[in-house]
C-alpha cells in the first residue's frame, strides 16, 4: 500500500537478478503484460487458489539458480549457512555470511564500497563506514584463502570482487 509494484519490481531487478511472483487484485491484460515486461516469472491475479500459488512459488524456486559455491576445497551452503575448507567446517559471523552471499551472487562483478556497505549494513540508519567493510573482508579472507586459494580480490580505491 506505500508504494506501486511495477516500480518496486523494477528498482529489485536493477539491484540483482532475483525471481518476481505478482500477487495482485489488476487483472487488466496491459497490467499483466508490463509484470511480465519487467522480468516477473510469474502474474497471479486475486482470488487465487492457495495450493496453485504455493505450487507456482516451488516451481519458480526449483528453476531460481542456487547461491552456492563449491570448488572442492571451498564449500558454501548459503540456505543452511555452512562453510566448509576441505571438509572441515568453518565458522562464519553472520556479517560474514551476508558478504559471502552478496560476492557469489555477483560473481565476477565489482562490488563497489558503497554498494557492500549499503546491502551489509544500512539498514534501519546504521551506516557503517569502509573500515568496517575492510575489516570484515580481511577477517573472512583470513579464514577462507592460502597460498593456493584465492577468493576475494580488492580493486584498489572501488571495492572488491569474488574470483572463485
């Protein structure tokens, strides 16, 4: 009710490729061609039947790439929040566990500063600064890399990127 969700798919798309279920009252076929235009998977419209929306919601999910990372040294389980170097569990915080997610989920892509520190922390107007950030990147490093394996590479004065 605070806001439109044809905007609200549009600003989530933009920030990461995530899976968009419309459950609305507009059935206009202009309404449910412009979900669909804006990358919705799906376009439910009300009433709707219980078990047909819960079978859509696992469909989807099943075809939703999973998040997890596993090069046989290193295993990420994101859902059961799991990290494993050679078999061996590996305890993470949860700000570590969230800035594993962000990097495998964008993997490859430079993840600015100011975008870790915006999905990391500000939330409810806790912003906290890039020495944090850089404190908990080099705490995670320290308990995921060696010599031989590196994850996590800092593009100087923009951010970092996952390399895995």
């Amino acid at each position: 009710p605070d806001g439109e969700g044809f905007e609200l798919c549009r600003w989530m798309k933009s920030q990461k490729d995530v899976p968009v279920l419309f459950l609305t009252a507009r059935d206009m076929e202009e309404d449910v061609l412009s979900g669909y235009d804006l990358g919705a998977e799906d376009y439910v419209t009300k009433p709707f039947s219980m078990k047909i929306l819960l079978r859509k919601i696992e469909v989807i999910l099943k075809r939703t790439p999973k998040a997890d990372f596993d090069d046989g040294y290193l295993k990420i389980e994101l859902n059961n929040a799991k990290v494993s170097i050679n078999g061996k569990k590996c305890s993470v915080t949860p700000t570590e566990l969230r800035l594993l997610r962000e990097f495998i989920q964008n993997q490859g892509q430079l993840l600015t500063y100011n975008i870790l520190l915006e999905r990391l922390w500000d939330t409810g107007g806790q912003f906290v600064d890039k020495h944090a950030l850089a404190v908990n990147v080099n705490r995670l490093r320290g308990k995921l890399e060696d010599e031989q394996h590196k994850y996590i590479s800092n593009v100087y004065g923009m951010g970092y990127q996952w390399i895995g």
